[in-house]
C-alpha cells in the first residue's frame, strides 16, 4: 500500500524509495535523492535559460511587419526620441513592388480631444500642416483594405494660390478723367496751321554691292531636336495624407502613409 502525505497525497520520499528499492529503511538517503533531484533540474532549467539568453544577445529586438513599416516611412517610436507620445498604427502592410523595392502602408485612427489628435500627431513626428487636397494612391487602398477615401488633404503640399481676377481691379486706362478740358481758344481756332516745308535729302551714290555672307550648312553631326525632353518626375519617398473625421471629436481624422525605399 502506497503512503499518503498529510494532503493526501503520495510522499516525495515513498515515492523515490519506490523508483529505487534499495532506499527502502534508509530515510535520510531517500531525502538527499529527492533533494538532489530538485537541484538537477533546476540547474537544468537556469542553464536552458542561460542558453537561449546567449543566443539572442546582439540580435535586438524581433522585427515585424509593423516596425518594418514604421522605420521605413520614419515613423518608428526609436526615430523620435523624447517624443513622450507615439501612435500605434490599426494597419500595416511592408511588402515590395514588382522592382524588388519595399514598399510600407500605414493608417492611424485619431480618436481626437484635447491630448491625441493631428496636431499632437505632427508635433510627434515632426510634421508639416497638411496642404491641398491630392488624390490617394491606389496601391495604398488595396493594401488597407479599400475603405479609404478618394482624396484628402496631403501633408507637405502647398495650398493653392488663388490670383484676383483682372475684371475686379480697374486698369488705369479704364478709370475716368476727372481732369477738366479747357474749351478752345476760338481765334486759335480760325488760324490757319503754317504750311509744312517738305525737306529733300540729297540722294546718296549707289556704292559697291556688298559681297553675300554665305549660310553655313549645319552637318548630320551638328543637328539637334529643337524638342525638348521632358523632365522626369519621380514619386515621394513618402506621402501623408489626413482625412479629418466629421462627426468625431476636435481633431479626429484617419491618417494613410504610403512609404517607399
């Protein structure tokens, strides 16, 4: 019969004398087995520790998909240090074009109120006040998931500048002549105007023709298209866009980033 410790259950010590038969009538060896069987597998567990520990030193932390995009679009909590505030994005997707360059999407919701809104956000990040409505790309609304609106203010681009009309400004020939006219003097009237003296020059001897300037022919190799190339336009590194939300508090908005390498 197997004997019970005082909670009922089977004793260490009875236990161990059962795996070895030859500790039975010898208590104080059946505790220094137990005893030494605790410390094994302790020293076992802190070594396996200590080994994983070791493994892992210099490699810092694991990268996800999320800090990926973050650092790429240089929106990463480790690039705005003393910060005190960062925001954690609802949607993140890092992948790469049909170039092989890495591509990131981010979209952060701002609930708004007195402490998180956009411009806590572009305090955050170093941000300029966004700009002139521009149009989303539609690589980044197939990324999120396509809720997206079509346009929104874009952060960095300059809001258009509107010119006063050239009807509302009155040109200084439009503008009446308030100066008096004199009347005419009437004995200046009935004089008549001297006759004009009409001055002949001399005519001038015929001189020698000068000798014709010949054109130069310009040759196959000094010909150049007179149409000029078009200057090539290339895409942000990283486009912002803030789509305030209508219906939430001051300085709710969704904000969309597209990032690439």
């Amino acid at each position: 019969m197997r004997q019970r410790g005082p909670d009922g259950g089977s004793s260490p010590e009875r236990t161990t004398s059962d795996s070895w038969p030859e500790l039975h009538g010898r208590p104080v060896l059946r505790r220094t087995v137990a005893i030494g069987l605790v410390i094994f597998v302790s020293v076992l567990a802190a070594l396996a520790v200590r080994g994983v520990n070791a493994l892992t030193v210099g490699r810092g932390a694991i990268e996800t998909d999320r800090d990926r995009a973050e650092l790429l679009a240089g929106l990463h909590p480790s690039q705005h240090p003393g910060a005190g505030r960062y925001y954690v994005p609802v949607g993140a997707v890092y992948t790469r074009t049909a170039d092989g360059s890495p591509v990131a999407y981010l979209h952060y919701r701002l609930a708004g109120g007195r402490e998180v809104g956009v411009p806590d956000f572009l305090r955050t990040y170093d941000l300029p006040t966004p700009g002139a409505v521009s149009p989303l790309p539609s690589d980044l609304a197939e990324a999120l998931g396509g809720d997206e609106p079509a346009e929104a203010p874009e952060v960095g681009v300059p809001l258009p500048t509107t010119s006063p009309s050239a009807s509302s400004t009155p040109s200084p020939s439009a503008l009446p002549d308030d100066t008096p006219t004199a009347d005419p003097d009437p004995a200046e009237a009935t004089d008549p105007a001297p006759e004009a003296t009409e001055h002949i020059a001399p005519a001038a001897e015929p001189g020698p023709d000068p000798t014709p300037t010949p054109t130069p022919t310009p040759s196959p190799d000094d010909t150049t298209d007179p149409t000029p190339l078009p200057t090539p336009t290339t895409t942000p590194a990283r486009r912002i866009y803030i789509a305030p939300d209508p219906v939430g508090l001051p300085g709710a908005a969704d904000i969309y980033v597209r990032a690439t390498g």
